[in-house]
C-alpha cells in the first residue's frame, strides 16, 4: 500500500497546502512538522512559480513572497527542503506546481528527485487528462502518482478521469481560482456519486473550504477535505511566528473532517 493510500486507509483525511519559501524555507520546514502534529493526513506543497494560474489573491502574493526571498527559492532548494523534512514527518508529502517548471527541470530527472526526497505524488492545474500522458509514465516509473483534477465543469469527462486516476483525485468545489468561499453551490454529491462508480481511488474537496462546519460537510461526502488559502493566510499574517497559529487552525479544522 502506498503512503496515499495509507493516508485515507479508515479514515477521513484532512489535507493542508501551503507554498513552500514562504516566509522562508526553514519555516515551511517547521509548518510543514506542526501540520502534520496537529492532525493533517496529507501535505501538499506548492512550489512557487510566477504565473500560477489556478491561485487566487492569497495563494499568488505567497508565490511572489517565497521567489522574493533574498535567500532564494529555487526548485532545487525546495527539493532540499523536503528532503529534510520528510526525515521528520510521516505523513505522505504532494507536489503542486505547474508544468512549466518540471518540464524545464526534466521529467525523468524531476520525478527521480522526487522519488528520492520523498514526494509521493503531484498536482499538475494546468495538465489536462489529454496530455497526463507526457508525465505519467516516467512518473510512476519513480513511484509517483500524478493527481487528477476533476472541475464542476468536467461533466462527461468525469468518469474518464476516475477511470485514470491514482493517488487521490482533488475534486475542485467551485469555479474560478482558490480562495475561502462563504457559500459552495456546485452539486458535489453528484460529482462524488460518478467518481464512486468508476474508482476505488479516494476523492477529496478543495477550494474555497475554510471553515469547520464546511470541512466536516463535505468530507461527510468525501474521503477528505483540502485546505489551502486560509492556511496561507495564516502565514501571510503571522510570517516566522505562523507556526502555532497555523498548529492550531489545522487541528480545529482535521477534527472537524474526523
């Protein structure tokens, strides 16, 4: 078994994101630990890049904060990072980023990398189910499973990308880009029913889930919630001393899914 699977194996799994660099290295490092303390199943990390097309406001100005840092914020350094940290935490650790970045950093030498620093998957936004094929392969050759989106606007092509899925799929909650929603109106339980019938592989919501009283709604539905802009937000706030405010927003928010 997997350690994506693991992470859904009787439970519900509660999923935080954050972009790594931002403030620095050093304190994703110390956030990416007190996630996984106070209760969160999964950790995907954003790798920052300069057009992140799917990002809102909140996630976009954490791009541009962790590529501002003087100390630099490179793939290769996010890589040490995680090389680091998945020494310390148990919990399997995601890759969101774009397809930019790993195509020029190479897609055998980027997911050899990523087999060796202990990344068990990746999020791709901007790789749509026709061209998963240019990174699959050579991705589960590594050992990593290249994650699925399904939108509201997918429809018939849901069931084809279950059918192709490994990992988990993220089934995005709204339209748009990332950012706390007050209000989701999509048909989620319609979206989940047909990934159902066409997978065994677990399916968590995303975007716009912020509060508890959502997280808990909607992993009544799914194997698990995501949460990314307000765990953002929090560090945007907070900046080095994010650690115990992002602690505690994580453990409120993991035992509402659980």
């Amino acid at each position: 078994m997997t350690k994506i699977a693991e992470a859904f194996q009787n439970k519900k799994a509660f999923i935080g994101f954050l972009t790594a660099g931002d403030p620095s290295l050093e304190c994703t490092e110390e956030f990416i630990i007190k996630m996984e303390e106070a209760g969160a199943a999964l950790i995907e990390i954003g790798i920052p890049f300069s057009d992140p097309i799917a990002e809102g406001p909140v996630i976009q100005s954490a791009n541009v904060r962790a590529l501002s840092n003087p100390n630099g914020c490179t793939t290769d350094q996010v890589f040490e990072m995680v090389e680091r940290v998945s020494k310390k935490v148990s919990v399997p650790l995601v890759f969101l980023t774009y397809l930019n970045p790993v195509f020029k950093y190479g897609y055998d030498r980027f997911f050899a990398r990523c087999a060796s620093a202990g990344i068990s998957g990746i999020i791709v936004p901007d790789m749509p189910l026709e061209e998963k094929g240019e990174v699959a392969d050579i991705a589960a050759k590594h050992g990593v499973d290249v994650i699925s989106l399904i939108a509201p606007t997918s429809k018939e092509r849901i069931a084809k990308i279950a059918k192709s899925a490994t990992g988990y799929i993220y089934i995005v909650s709204s339209m748009g880009v990332t950012g706390m929603r007050s209000e989701i109106t999509t048909d989620l339980e319609s979206i989940v029913r047909v990934v159902k019938e066409n997978t065994s592989v677990p399916a968590a919501i995303g975007f716009g889930i912020n509060t508890p009283e959502q997280a808990k709604k909607y992993a009544g539905m799914a194997d698990g919630v995501i949460v990314g802009s307000a765990i953002v937000k929090i560090i945007e706030k907070y900046g080095e001393n994010a650690a115990e405010p992002v602690y505690n927003y994580v453990k409120e928010m993991a035992d509402a899914v659980k």
